[in-house]
C-alpha cells in the first residue's frame, strides 16, 4: 500500500462526513477512542499476568524427588 498523500486523505474525510454527517461524527470518534482504550487495557492486563506466571515460575521451589528405602 502506497503513502496517502493530501488528496487522498481529504477525499476520505469527505465520504466519512457524507456517510456519517457532521453530528455523528464525534459519536463515532469517542466510540472508537473507547474502543482502543478498552483494547490497550486488556492488552497490559493480559501482559501483566503473562509476567506474573512467569515470576511465579521462577520463584517456585524446585520440587525434589526423595526415594525412601
């Protein structure tokens, strides 16, 4: 895909604004912002537990096996 030059963006921000008009277009902004907060928090969280599992891991004792004759 090649760079989007001016034209190209101005072209697009002209079809959103026919398609969606002008007052739905803040709706559409602050969902969409919503959406990629929600995304980045499940993302860290899912990241925060992946590096807890991987702490306890380390930090759990080595279990020995002891034979009793």
């Amino acid at each position: 895909m090649g760079n989007l030059g001016f034209q190209e963006i101005l072209l697009i921000a002209v079809v959103i604004l026919v398609l969606f008009g002008g007052r739905k277009i803040p709706e559409f902004m602050r969902g969409l912002g919503k959406g990629i907060r929600e995304f980045n928090d499940a993302k860290s969280n899912v990241q925060k537990e992946l590096e807890e599992g991987m702490n306890e891991k380390d930090k759990a004792p080595a279990k020995t096996t002891t034979t009793q004759q």
